[in-house]
C-alpha cells in the first residue's frame, strides 16, 4: 500500500466517519424532532383540554348566574306582589277606619263643644263623654308635650298652639280651635 492508497484510505475513512457522524446527528435531529413533535401534541392536547375545562366552568357560572339571577327575579316579584297585598289590606283597613270615624268627622268651625271635645277623646283614647274633664286636658296635655297636670292653663294653650303651628299667645280661641279640629279631621283620615 502506497502513501496515495494510505492516504485516500485515511479519506475514505474520515468520510466514512463524517458520513456516519452525519447519519447519527440525522437520526439524533429526527429523534429530537419526533420527540418534539409528540411535545407539541401533548401541549396541544392540554390546551385543548384546558379550553374545554375553562369553556365547561364557564358554562356552568352562566348557567348558575342565571339561575341566581332567576331566583332573585323570583324573589322580587314575589316581595313585590305581597307588598301591592299589603298595601291593598291596608287601604281596606284605612277605608274602613275612614267609614267607621265618619261620626266622628268635625266642621272646622272653631266651636270646641262637645262634638269635637268627643272627637279629641275618641283620637287620644279618653272616655267619649263630650265633657272636657281632667283625664282629657291629660291626655291634651300629653300630646302637646305640656305638663300633664289636668289643669288647662296658659301654658297649656301655649303649648297646644306651638303643636298646632298657629299664633302662639297662650289665648285658645277659634284660631287654635280651627287648628285642633283640622288636626283632628286629618287623624280621622280625612
């Protein structure tokens, strides 16, 4: 064997290395890539599980956000028609009381007789007996925020007039007895 056949040997061999070398980082780059390739599916895979999970949740908050928002509707209608109940019972009720104080509605005419006396005594819950005694100037008294002591003094009329919002000079004469009669017609319902 000649230096040329040494030589083209050694070349022969070093290509055969690099051919080989070459053939394995092919086959190393082709497992990577395979490798890589079954990465990517695998992600792909759970992303698509992840968007089925996040689009199932999401479907399952909607669905129950509706439901809540369903019940709440329900429970609102429902408030609301017993409150129109309510509120029916109670104009009946007021109705009611208005038909049964008609007796007791007053002229506004400024004569505090027996009539309106018995009217004030039906309203503050004293014996109806028309008589302007001391268990009624009490209960008057106690309205207004007077010393209730059954004596129906200046103070008294001062402070029945401050009550009724008219002039204030401790004299209860028609001007105050208008007042009180309307206030009395208004807490009859009228």
């Amino acid at each position: 064997m000649g230096l040329f056949d040494k030589f083209k040997s050694k070349e022969a061999k070093a290509k055969e290395a690099a051919e080989a070398k070459l053939a394995e980082e092919k086959k190393a780059a082709e497992a990577a890539a395979e490798k890589a390739a079954i990465e990517a599916k695998n992600v792909a895979r759970k992303v698509a599980a992840a968007e089925a999970k996040a689009k199932e949740e999401a479907a399952a908050a909607a669905a129950k956000a509706k439901e809540e928002a369903e019940a709440a509707a329900a429970k609102l209608k429902a408030e609301a028609e017993a409150a129109a109940e309510k509120a029916k019972e109670e104009l009946k009720i007021a109705e009611a009381k208005k038909e049964a104080n008609k007796v007791f509605k007053l002229a506004v005419d400024g004569d505090f007789g027996p009539a309106s006396i018995k009217t004030v005594q039906h309203l503050l819950g004293c014996k109806e007996d028309g008589i302007c005694g001391t268990e009624t100037i009490k209960a008057i008294q106690k309205l207004v925020g007077a010393e209730a002591d059954g004596i129906w003094g200046t103070q008294t009329s001062k402070a029945l007039q401050k009550f009724l919002g008219v002039t204030v000079d401790g004299v209860a004469g028609p001007e105050t007895f208008k007042a009180l009669q309307k206030w009395a017609n208004k807490e009859l319902g009228f």
